[in-house]
C-alpha cells in the first residue's frame, strides 16, 4: 500500500544516500511493508515504533540524518513552531529503507 511522507528538500541528500533511515511524526504514516516516493526514489517503512522525543533526539539524530542531538532538536522547533520541542512528547518513529533499482548495486540495494 502506498503512504504518504512529506519530506522538506533539506532531507534529499541524505535519504538518496542512506543516511537518513527514520522519520518522527506527530502521527502514524502507514504501517509496515508500505511504500513512499521522496526525491524521484521509492521507500519502504520497515517498522514505526512510539518513542519519547528526547529519546529520538538523544539515541537517533544519526538515524534521522542529523549531526548531533541539538541540530536535531533545532530542526523539530522550525518544523513544530507552536509545541517546540517536548521532551516527554511521544512520536511515531518510522523506519525505512530505499528500495533498490533494477541494476543497481551498492548500499542501498536490498536485493
């Protein structure tokens, strides 16, 4: 089934190159096995767990395709002016994987 994610350009970099593997919503997009389009690739969501924002800001900024935990924290204010940034506040962490195209080898490939 098809989802839908809105990602802002600042994002196309990193997802095309693998480095970005996970979102965090307010709210659930999809459900496993699901596929996405960003930036003319197709996606798949592996898994969307419920976690604490700060744990996302502390253990995943990587995984996001953040620097650190405050670059993290800086881009979840721009996105959410009016709540900011609540530690407490449970997200929904989507993960997901690029899906590979015919012929292509390297990272992204998953098969």
């Amino acid at each position: 089934m098809a989802a839908s994610l809105p990602f802002q350009p600042r994002w196309r970099e990193a997802m095309l190159a693998g480095r970005k593997v996970c979102t965090s919503r307010s709210r659930r997009f999809g459900g496993p096995g699901d596929t996405f389009q960003a930036f003319g690739a197709d996606f798949e969501l592996r898994a969307i767990e419920r976690l604490p924002l700060r744990h996302v800001k502390d253990h995943l900024y990587l995984q996001e395709g953040c620097e650190s935990p405050e670059e993290f924290q800086r881009v979840w204010d721009d996105l959410h002016p009016r709540k900011g940034f609540v530690p407490e506040r449970p997200v929904y962490v989507h993960w997901f994987v690029r899906k590979a195209v015919e012929g292509e080898d390297g990272p992204m490939s998953t098969g």
